[in-house]
C-alpha cells in the first residue's frame, strides 16, 4: 500500500504541480529509504523510489536527491550488479519465469532513472537488458506464457515497462518492442480473456482479466485494434493505463480473427463459439508439469457460456511460504495445485507426477466452422499409472461438447473422471444438471455404461491452513467424479455435454441416437437444436470426422 501510495502521490505532483501532494509523497518516499531492510521484495522498493524520484524531481533539493541516488545505489544497483556477476540466484539462469523480467526490469528502470548519479549504469543496463530478452526470447511461437495469465500480466508487464523506459532513453535507438514475442503476445490475453471478463486462469492465476494496462500499450505500439478492444473492456483508474491508453486507436471486437487458437509454445488450446459475452469458450491445457506456478493440470479444461464459467479450475490459492513451493510434494497438497483440483483423472486416486520427463502435448488441433477438435496425450504424466491417455475435446458448434479419453494401463486400475462444477448439480434420469445463475450445463456419460457398472462421487473436499501472511485460509474443493465401477487395464470415457439458457422449466430437448465402438474407431450420433451431429473418431490416426444434417421430423 505504501508503494502505491508514493507512486500515486508523486504522479499527481508531476501533473498539477500542487506541493501538498508533493510533501506527502517525500514523507512516504524516506520512510521507505530508511527501512532497516529490503530483502523480501527488493525490487519493489526500488522500482516505486525511482518513479518518485523523477515525478518529485522538481520538488527534491538538492541533498534529498543524492539521499535517494544514494541509497538505490547501495541497496538495489550495486547488489543486483554482484548477483549477476556471480549468478548466485537461481532467476538469473533461468528464462521462463516472470521473476527475471521483473527483477532485471525493474532494476533497469532504476539503473535509467538515476543514469546521472551511477558510473556502471552502461553495463548495468545492458546486463539487465540481455535478462528481459532472454525472458521473451523464451515466450511461445504464438506468444504463450505458461505461468498463466496472471504472470503473464506481472512479467511481461514488466519487461515492456522497461523496455518503454529503454525507448526513451535511447531516443528510440533501442526498441524492445520490434521484439517478435512483443508483437504476438496481445493474442495470449485476448484469447485467454473469457466472455464474463475474466480469464482461463489455468497455474497460479486468479480469474480476472489480463493486464488492461499492458494489452494498452501492446496495443499502442503494434496498432492492434483487438488488443485495444480487449483493454478497453477492463481498464482501470490507474496510472500506467492512463499513461498508455491510445485514445486514437480505435478498438475493435476480433471479428475477423479466428476464435479458436492453439498456442503451440505452451500446448495450450481455446475454443470460442464467437467473440459476444454469451458464446461458448472452452481453455485447454496441456504442457510441462515443470512451469513456474504450474499446476498438476495436464488434459484439463474449464467451461463458460452464457456469460457464466459451468465448469471451473480452481485457479490459485493462498500462498503458503516454503512448503507451497516444495514441489517433492508437499506443493501437490494443496488441492488447487494437484490434479484432484483439476477436470482431468486420477488413477488408483493418485494424481499426476512432476518433472521434466512429466510433460502433455497437444497432438492435433482443428479449427472448422462446424466443430473444433483438440487431441491432449496425457500419457506421460502418470508414471507407472498410465500408459496411453489421449483425450479428444470435440466442440459440435454452436452448444455441444463431446469429450472422449482413450486410456491404457499395464495393470488393472481404477480410472477417474473428474469435473469440478460451479453452481448447483442435479441429477436427472441417467443425465446431470448443473445451472450456474443465467447458464446451465447438461452432461451425460456415454461411456463407461450404467448397465456394465458406474461409480458416481459428488465430492467436497475442505481444505484450510495458515498462508504467508498468518491468515487462516478455507477452500472448498467441489467435484463430480465418474469411474467404472470395475478395475480395468483399458477404458474410454464418453462424455457429452450440452449449454443452454438457465430455465427453471427446462425441459431436455437434445438425444444420443446412437454409439458404436470398434476397436480404433467410434461413432456417435446427437440430435440437438434441429440438427443431427455424425461424429466418426478414428483413434489409430487421431482424427475426427463430423457431418451435420437437418433434422428429419415426422
């Protein structure tokens, strides 16, 4: 609070001049100077001190000047400059975490904003600059980030702070914006935004929006106009999207851009029926189990239509200190974070493993204007569990979804389907129902039978501990789980599901005609909304055929 405080102070000074604000900025300004330490977030003093030092440039004399110059030369500048000569932290070796871009971005800044008072600022700079390149020369093909949009948000957001500080500096000279990361990643918030405003908040990421103030200025630099449709939906009274925001260029709804995209640097996936706020939108996530703030989410997907998520990932809970980051285990005790919080299996009741060797890929990704597919191999994710695990994700536009998982074991298991609901479930005659608000969801499990055996769990699972801060922290885990009522070393999960209207005299209009299974080959058929869906799945090449017709009614 302090640090926005000062910066918010300081601003105001810069703008109208009035030394009361002013005077209130400084006071907070050398309270935090005098801190006995900065050790925790030492960036964050830092970057905060030095945009109050330029906004109260006029304001400062000139001792209070060298005092600040002083002190982020001492406790930010000179051992940052140690610790990247001796790279003895683990975030100046690695590239794909937000921390290096926020530490060498923000201490850029700090190293730019007192250039005048500090003989290494050259070679600082420079040294700074190579480790927010390295950050987005990390970035996926299409401008994926795989800690999540809200990471996403911090260290990008970051990066291009500096790299609008380098710009001016250099009078353009040096412009991290012809980046070719920095002129894709707009897509990554735009996509991931959900049609509610908020966003496939798969890693540690709360369901909130992306960044306004960064899809801003991605969008003032690159002159995108759906990057700026996207910021202008969720701008906030805030000094960087006051700064950035381009009233001149004119947002507009991507229209023209395919909804459904594959982020391949990442194997993240969205399906969109559109870009209104009650079409359908579905994230997918497959990917490294090793990303910074990943989850143990591989083949997982949340659900929205109708302006309300149907189903959910559970997104980020409180922060524990060290044990939330011991990823030998105890980080996957928290449900959130394990595969249990997730819409994706569990195997004899274990979830899935993490390391390098750990990792899902999406194998095929399809973008028609009648269906799209997505095939996720999950299969190296369960260790000894699991052998194959492909799963199918179907979209039957405009409010059908199939899913369909192919599994094989070495050993007879127990394999478990999971999906965690938002709102109420009830179940109808061999189908749920699941309403959130305006939305609803219908889902009915194909396969396994209910005839050959069928295990149903309605869970809620409470979990509560101390967080970083000392607060006790109470979260509810709430799923449905579905599994063979029969151990088995080979298993298809079939299921369907349908989005309409919340209506409280619904009446299911919507059928399965038939199934057939082969051994490589299945076919369904569906009726809903007038039209009947031919859906042929060819899982020895991983494929999919989909007709549709008119309904024949007589």
């Amino acid at each position: 609070m302090a640090f926005r405080r000062l910066e918010e102070l300081s601003f105001i000074y810069a703008l109208t001049g009035e030394e009361r604000y002013a005077e209130r900025a400084k006071r907070i300004l050398f309270q935090i100077l005098g801190w006995e330490r900065w050790i925790r977030t030492p960036t964050y003093p830092s970057i905060s001190c030095v945009l109050a030092y330029d906004w109260l440039f006029k304001s400062l004399d000139g001792e209070e000047r060298r005092e600040v110059c002083r002190v982020l030369i001492d406790r930010a500048l000179k051992p940052f400059e140690r610790i990247l000569s001796e790279r003895s932290e683990w975030w100046t070796r690695d590239s794909r975490t937000n921390w290096r871009s926020v530490t060498h971005g923000q201490i850029g800044i700090t190293a730019l904003g007192i250039a005048e008072r500090y003989e290494n600022v050259k070679s600082l700079v420079e040294g700074c600059l190579r480790g927010v390149l390295a950050v987005l020369d990390a970035g996926g093909v299409d401008g994926g980030w795989d800690e999540g949009v809200g990471y996403w948000g911090y260290g990008i957001g970051e990066a291009v702070r500096f790299a609008e500080a380098l710009k001016r500096a250099s009078n353009s000279k040096v412009n991290v914006f012809n980046h070719p990361y920095l002129k894709v990643t707009g897509d990554f918030g735009l996509y991931l935004e959900t049609p509610d405003g908020g966003c496939f908040n798969f890693a540690d990421c709360g369901y909130r929006p992306p960044n306004p103030w960064l899809m801003a200025k991605l969008a003032a630099e690159q002159r995108n106009p759906y990057w700026q449709w996207c910021a202008e939906r969720n701008l906030k009274a805030d000094i960087h999207s006051f700064l950035w925001y381009d009233p001149e260029l004119k947002g507009e709804k991507p229209r023209g851009l395919a909804p459904s995209k594959h982020f391949r640097g990442i194997d993240v996936a969205v399906l969109r029926g559109g870009w209104d706020g009650r079409d359908v939108f579905l994230g997918f996530k497959s990917g490294l189990t090793t990303a910074h703030h990943g989850h143990l989410d591989i083949n997982s997907f949340m659900l929205s239509a109708f302006g309300r998520r149907l189903v959910q990932d559970l997104g980020v809970w409180s922060y524990a200190d060290h044990v939330f980051w011991d990823r030998s285990g105890p980080r996957w005790d928290f449900e959130a974070n394990a595969t249990v919080g997730h819409n994706t299996l569990l195997v004899d009741g274990e979830g899935q493993r993490y390391g390098s060797e750990h990792f899902g890929r999406i194998v095929r990704f399809v973008s028609t204007g009648l269906y799209d597919l997505i095939v996720g191999d999950g299969s190296r994710v369960y260790g000894e569990l699991l052998g194959r695990f492909l799963r199918y994700v179907i979209y039957l536009k405009p409010h059908l979804i199939l899913i369909l998982d192919d599994l094989e074991s070495r050993a007879r298991r127990r394999f478990e389907w999971l999906l965690h609901y938002v709102g109420t479930v009830e179940a109808k005659q061999g189908w749920f129902l699941i309403t959130n608000d305006v939305a609803s969801l219908d889902l009915q499990v194909l396969r396994p039978k209910e005839n050959e055996g069928l295990t149903v769990v309605k869970a809620e699972r409470l979990s509560t501990y101390i967080d970083q801060h000392g607060l006790k922290r109470s979260y509810m885990n709430r799923y449905l789980s579905f599994s063979p009522l029969h151990r088995s070393s080979t298993c298809r999960f079939m299921v369907l599901m349908y989005v309409h209207p919340a209506d409280p005299n619904y009446v299911k209009a919507w059928r399965v005609e038939a199934v057939e299974e082969a051994a490589d080959e299945v076919k369904i058929g569906i009726t809903a909304e007038g039209w009947r869906y031919h859906v042929s799945v060819n899982l020895a090449e991983r494929s999919v055929e989909v007709e549709r017709e008119t309904e024949q009614k007589g």
